[in-house]
C-alpha cells in the first residue's frame, strides 16, 4: 500500500479521467505516457469504466491505474479484479474503506473537514483526498486542518489547474494533486489526444519547473581560477564570491578550483522538486550517479549528478 502512495507522491500529479467509449482507453494511456505521466485516476462514473481499467491495465502494464468515484465494496471489487492498483472516492464511507484496509488495497477518500480526518486516522490511513479542494477553502483550508493532523497528508482534487497547481504541491503535506485540465471530457470526446499529450508534457514541466542555475568551468588551479572569475568581473561586474572548492563570478558562473566532473565542466539545473524530478527523468531512460548526491541536515537530497555528459558537460541538478 505505502509502495503505491509514496509512487503517487513521486508522479506529484494524477490525472483524473473519465471515458465513455472503450475506443479512447488505449490512445489516452499512451497520451499520458508520452507526456510523462504514466499515471490516471478512471473514475467509475460512466458504464465504460471497469472495461477501460482492464485494457489500459493490461495492454500499458508499467501505467499506475487506480479507479475514482468509488463508491460501494462491489466497485472496490470490480475495480481491482480489472486491474486498478488503488482507489480513490469522493468522501469517507467506513465499510469502504475498512474493507480496502483490510484487503491490503490502497485507498484514498475524500475528506473535507475535521470529523472526516478523525474518521480517517481511525481507519489507520496516512493519506486522504482532499475534495472538493478549491470549494471546500483550498489550501488555506489544508493548512489549518494540518495544524492539529500533522500525521495526515493529503492529495487534493477538484478546482486544481496549471495556475495553482505549484501553490499546493509547495505545501509538505500535499503528496500529489488530481487534476484533469490535461484530460478534459471534450478532448477525450474529441479524439484530440495529440493536444493531451503536449498538455499532460506541460503540466509536468509546469510541476518540474527546470532553470539553468550556472554553468561550471573546469580550472587547472586555484590561482587560475581566480584569473577567471576575476576576468569576468572586470567584463561584466559579476561579483567574485570564492568558496571552498570554487569560485563564483555572480551567480551563474562557477569557476572550479581544481579539474572535476565534466570534460568542459559542468550544468546546473535547477527544480522545484528533486526527488521528483529523478524520477520523471529515470522514467525516461536517464540514469543518476547517487555517489554524487549531496544532502541537507534533514538528510533531503539537495543535489545529484546525471551519470553521462551531454557535450562534454556534466550536468547537476539542484533543489530551488
């Protein structure tokens, strides 16, 4: 159970989508995919629905697929036998959820007020859906029930964009948001999957938010090192700032005092979430060099190297 939140968590979005012809099942999913998040909620509100978890369960077995709106231990049921991997509903119902605790299925209901917290934490859940978020008092609302239900993380649904999806993922206690601005009923209707492709793409460079932080230039020694930085100083007035292993001239150029990673040097690149970041980009194919990670005092990772230049350049990334 703990293995499939922590993977929502990772994703940092999950896409809530509902299909009224089986004929959309397998184009969505590799829309999805292909824009980066091998992820979806189908919710049981159409008859569609436990058909369409079978096939994108089966034919994209790597796709994390859970069931939405589910209301009745017989949907759990019908749910998981067609290959849903968690659920989620709308509210708290306590036979549903005791029933999916006691199966071992992941489940995440919906909650909106202390009361349905309490009920939760009684349940021995550490996550819940936060629904309907923006009209149920939004983050503000989040904020204040975490005050005194610090144990409880939420995953909020229901009035999440692009514009405020960063506003809530920045808050600890949110593990992910459902959102489905990338996968609009008209767009699934439509057959426009193409579009929800380049939309899914940019909801998760949206989340990722990458940034060229610096660039990193290789010198034999400190003192040449120093005559670089000092050379762009005079150039451009980019301030010199020496450390322990570098040099920076302003921010964005680091001068470093002996030869180290990268043939011509290296590339910072900055992310709202590392962690996620790592993932995204492992998930596409990239591999990171964890003897190269650098953690904070809370053991966070803050730091981490790709294992293979791109032109000559070792490239890093770095937590905002």
């Amino acid at each position: 159970m703990q293995e499939i939140l922590e993977q929502i968590q990772k994703l940092g979005i999950v896409p809530v989508v509902k299909i009224e012809s089986l004929e959309d099942a397998r184009p969505l999913a590799a829309a999805l995919i292909e824009g980066g998040l091998p992820c979806a909620e189908v919710t049981f509100r159409t008859e569609e629905a436990e058909e369409a978890i079978h096939i994108i369960a089966s034919e994209f077995p790597d796709m994390l697929i859970g069931a939405g709106t589910v209301l009745t231990i017989d949907q759990v049921d019908r749910a998981v036998n067609a290959g849903a991997r968690f659920i989620v509903s709308p509210g708290l119902n306590p036979k549903v959820v005791r029933y999916c605790v006691e199966k071992g299925i992941p489940v995440v209901p919906g909650c909106a007020n202390p009361s349905d917290i309490e009920q939760a934490i009684e349940l021995g859940l550490k996550v819940v859906k936060f629904f309907p978020a923006e009209a149920a008092g939004g983050l503000n609302m989040i904020k204040a029930m975490s005050a005194p239900y610090g144990s409880i993380k939420f995953m909020p649904t229901g009035g999440i964009t692009e514009k405020n999806l960063l506003s809530y993922l920045d808050f600890s206690q949110i593990i992910a948001c459902g959102g489905s601005w990338m996968v609009k009923e008209e767009l699934i209707h439509n057959g426009e999957f193409d579009k929800i492709k380049e939309l899914t793409r940019e909801a998760v460079m949206k989340m990722l938010g990458f940034e060229l932080r610096h660039i990193g230039i290789n010198a034999k020694d400190e003192t040449e090192a120093d005559s670089i930085a000092t050379s762009f100083e005079k150039l451009f007035g980019f301030a010199k700032n020496a450390g322990d292993a570098s040099i920076f001239a302003g921010l964005g150029i680091e001068v470093m005092k002996t030869p180290y990673l990268g043939n011509h040097g290296h590339i910072a690149i900055a992310t709202n979430y590392l962690e996620r970041a790592i993932y995204h980009l492992e998930s596409c194919g990239f591999c990171f060099d964890e003897a190269t990670a650098k953690y904070d005092k809370m053991d966070r990772r803050t730091a981490i190297y790709l294992k293979d230049e791109i032109g000559g350049f070792a490239v890093h990334l770095l937590q905002k």
